[in-house]
C-alpha cells in the first residue's frame, strides 16, 4: 500500500471540481486568519485554507457529501 501525502490546492475554483468527486469533507480549523478544509477522495487528501467565511461557505455549499466539523 502506497501512501501520499496530502495535497494542497491554491485554486478555489481547482478545488470545487474536486469535491464533486469527494467522500467526505472536513472542516478542520476556523482560526483567526484562514479556515482549512479538507476532502477525502479515494486516492489522496486535498486540502485547501481560505481566508474569508464567504469563500469557505461558497466552497461547502457546493459539497454533495457529509460535512464535518472540528
């Protein structure tokens, strides 16, 4: 079994189309600065910080999937 590393993704718009294919989705951080997500999908881990609630909840809002948060 190969593992990666998880991927970050500067693009928001990159990481939209990649949710449409995620498992799961997870918010990990709500910190001062930025918001991290996260989306499962079967091979690797992308993750993603924006730095404004709106574009946190533009992004999730677009998830078919479960949301978790932490």
């Amino acid at each position: 079994m190969v593992i990666s590393m998880p991927m970050e993704i500067k693009d928001k718009n990159e990481f939209i189309k990649l949710i449409q294919h995620a498992k799961r989705i997870i918010v990990v951080r709500r910190l001062p600065k930025y918001i991290k997500i996260k989306a499962r999908l079967s091979r690797r881990l992308y993750t993603i910080k924006v730095y404004s609630e709106e574009e946190a909840e533009e992004i999730l809002k677009n998830a078919k999937v479960e949301i978790v948060e932490y």
